[in-house]
C-alpha cells in the first residue's frame, strides 16, 4: 500500500483549466482540462465527510476496491452519513462510473 502511495506521489498533477497539446501521428491532439467547478456531480460536503469520518488507509481500501470492481459493503447507523461516504467515493473514481 505505502508502495503505490509513494508511486502517486511521483506522478505531477496537472493543474486544472489547463491545455496539453501532444503530438500524436503527426497531428497535434489538444486536450482541454475543465476547471473543478465544472466537474460534473461534484459534492463538496461529501468529500468533506468522507475524509472526517474516515481514515486514508480505510478510503484508499474502498477506493482500490471500487477500481478492480470489488464488493464493498458499507455499513452506518446514520443513513446521511452512508450516503455522502458512498457519494463521495463516486466522485472520487470520476471519471469513471461505479
């Protein structure tokens, strides 16, 4: 786990409302990054709660779950607090879908 931590951690984050232009075959391909506030679906409370009421080690668990199409069960006494965990690890897989 620490090794793919330490892996991320090498990669640069592009920042958003960015333009990337590649050469691909000849043709230069430009790839626009919309800004955070355009990303669809996006929750800030939920992302809040998911990292108030959880730890790193639990939400990259769930997280590397979700992206090999794993079950995950999630278990709450508080209906709310289900709901923004599971709608924030939604939008922490964006692009893809769950």
């Amino acid at each position: 786990m620490i090794a793919h931590i330490a892996f991320l951690k090498t990669i640069p984050c592009p920042t958003f409302n960015s333009r990337l232009q590649v050469e691909f075959f000849n043709k230069t391909v430009i790839i626009d990054e919309q800004h955070y506030i355009n990303i669809p679906h996006r929750n800030i409370i939920a992302i809040e709660t998911l990292f108030d009421v959880l730890d790193i080690r639990s939400i990259m668990y769930m997280w590397k779950a979700m992206i090999f199409d794993k079950t995950l069960v999630l278990i709450s006494t508080q209906t709310s607090l289900q709901f923004y965990v599971a709608e924030a690890l939604k939008q922490l897989i964006f692009p893809l879908t769950w």
